[in-house]
C-alpha cells in the first residue's frame, strides 16, 4: 500500500520502490502496488522515508535512459549549452559527436564524457558545408545512423551593438553565415541519412532576441529569426519522412559568449567579470527565485529529441521565464543596451 504525508514531506511506498526499480526496463510500465514481505515492507519504508518525492522523483528521471542507443551530433558542442547538452545525452544514454572549431576544448570535452566511445570530436565550421556533411557522416560510419541533429553552433557577431546607421554588412554577412547558413546546412545533411530511415530529431538553437525586436544586435537577431523560419519551413516537408524538427529559443544564460557579448555594450564602464555575470542572471531575470542555466536547455534539447516529443514537429521551445510575454511600457526589459 502506498503510504503518504502531505506536501513536500510526502513519503513515496513501496509500490513506488518497485516501479522505480523496473524504470529502467520499461519506461512504459505503469506503477503497481506488488505483494512484499512485511519485513521488506519495513526495510524500504525506512529507507525511503529519507527522501521527499521530489527528491524520487529526480532519481526516477535518472534511471530511466530517454535517449538509449540514439545517436547525436551537437555542433558548438565544446562549450554553453552544447557542451551542457552533450553531456545531457550522454548521461540518457545517447553516443554523441561534438563537431566545434575550438579543438582542444573539443578534445577535453570528449574525453571527459567519452567513457564507453560515448562521446568523439571532430572540428567542423559550420560555414563549410562540406564539414557539416563530414561530421554527419562520421556519425553514420561509426554508429550506423544519426537519430539526433543538434544545430547549435553560432556567433554574436562585432562587439557592441551598432545602430542601423552603422552596420557593417560584412560582420552582418559572418554572423547569417554561421547562425543561418550554418543551420540549413545541418538540417540538409541531416535528413539526407534520416529521411531513407524515416526517423529523426534535428533540433536548432535559435533565441528570444528572434522574438521580439529591441533584444539583441540587428545581425544576431536577424539570425536567429531566420532559424526559427528555417525550422517552420522545413518542419512542414520533413513531417511525411517521419523526421521531426524544432528550434528552442534561450534568454539570456551566463554562457561564455553572452558574457562577452554583454561586455561589449557597456565598455565604458569597465564592468568586472562578475558584475557582468550578475547583470545577466539577475538585471536581466524576469522569472522570481530562480535563475536560467545551460542545463535548462539540454533538458529542453533532451526532451525534443527523445521520443516523449515524438509527436511535436514545427515547433519553437521558448525557453525565457515569460520574457517575449510580458515585455510592455511597465516592463520594457532589455530594449536598448544603454538602458
């Protein structure tokens, strides 16, 4: 029988032992109250009194493998969010390639994860197509498939933010190659071995800066609206090969490159490494006790390419507190970089 106290306190039964124990073999199993020795009975309610159910609720979601046997390959996977969410897929049982330009953080990472061949590097420029075909193919020599595309990869572009008047269409050109260009390539090659399958998951790091204007530079934000285009225009194609694919669209997160980003609207100030840290967790936070980190979106990443989102395709993950939704006169957020 299953035995509770109220709110977070609650202790989870036996019945909820056994269906955690058997996750991992079915995670379609449905939870049953099995008959168990008394004295077992005993055993695993002292134990489990220890724990709340939110805290069972985590080591249920452990045990469970959401990405067993799929293969993956993360561009921009040596650092933020890729490298966030490589290790993600690993640890759900994804083997996965880390395709980036930085090679020795590249290297790091793989090794890091790479215990069991999980995890490999290999360099691609996401601006040389033939590179994101390579990486594709790679992936398919050594796995025998690609399940998981994640088009991750990108730049900020110049530092600073630059008025309309004083754009440089050069920089403009760099950052669409990379954030854009960079995406479609990744889509192409990726349904190029997914669609004789007929399976898949291509999953595209777009923004909230795509959303709503006033959030970013012009040639980022420009960039990122064109993923998430991207993404409704091939999602509809890809939808009778069986191949999903979805874009997920950060806020601002304390990545490397936001970090770098951020310094460069207020050089003036001479902003230490912390106070530039904390303008973005905390002056630019909309959402109340809590804060947006790159594990947020490995677990977003994880859930669109694992088969819960089996039915979701076309779709762009907002993942922002509710910033695009509640921006007005009374919370403009982050209208200008001088505000």
């Amino acid at each position: 029988m299953f035995c509770f106290r109220e709110k977070k306190s609650r202790i989870i039964g036996p019945g909820l032992v056994h269906a955690l124990s058997s996750a991992s073999s079915s995670q379609t199993q449905r939870f049953t109250t099995p008959s168990v020795p008394p004295r077992a009975h005993f055993c695993s309610a002292l134990i489990f009194s220890l724990f709340t159910e939110e805290s069972l609720f985590f080591f249920y979601v452990r045990l469970i493998r959401r990405l067993a046997g799929k293969i993956a390959v993360i561009t921009g996977g040596a650092s933020g969010i890729g490298k966030a969410t490589a290790a993600e897929f690993v640890r759900n049982g994804a083997r996965v390639v880390i395709a980036d330009i930085q090679d020795d953080l590249g290297r790091a990472v793989a090794a890091e994860l790479g215990s069991d061949n999980a995890c490999c590097y290999t360099r691609c420029d996401v601006t040389d197509e033939a590179q994101v075909a390579d990486a594709v193919d790679l992936a398919v020599a050594r796995h025998g498939k690609l399940d998981v595309m994640f088009n991750n990869a990108g730049i900020t572009g110049s530092p600073g933010w630059p008025p309309l008047g004083a754009v440089d269409l050069a920089d403009f050109d760099r950052v669409m190659a990379v954030n854009a260009r960079g995406v479609l390539a990744g889509l192409k090659h990726a349904a190029r071995v997914m669609v004789p399958r007929r399976r898949g998951s291509i999953i595209c790091t777009a923004s909230a800066t795509g959303l709503c204007g006033g959030m970013g530079a012009i040639a980022y934000s420009a960039s990122k609206a064109t993923v998430i285009g991207l993404v409704r225009a091939v999602a509809a194609e890809m939808a009778s090969s069986g191949v999903r694919v979805n874009a997920i669209s950060p806020y601002a997160i304390p990545t490397p490159l936001a970090l770098a980003t951020v310094a460069s609207w207020h050089p003036e100030r001479g902003l230490s490494a912390e106070e530039i840290k904390r303008m973005v967790e905390i002056d630019l936070n909309v959402m109340y006790g809590t804060k947006l980190e790159e594990e947020d979106i490995a677990r977003a990443a994880l859930y669109l390419a694992s088969d819960d989102a089996k039915y979701v395709n076309g779709h762009n993950l907002v993942v922002d507190g509710g910033t695009t939704v509640s921006r007005s006169a009374k919370n403009p957020g982050t209208s200008t970089p001088k505000e």
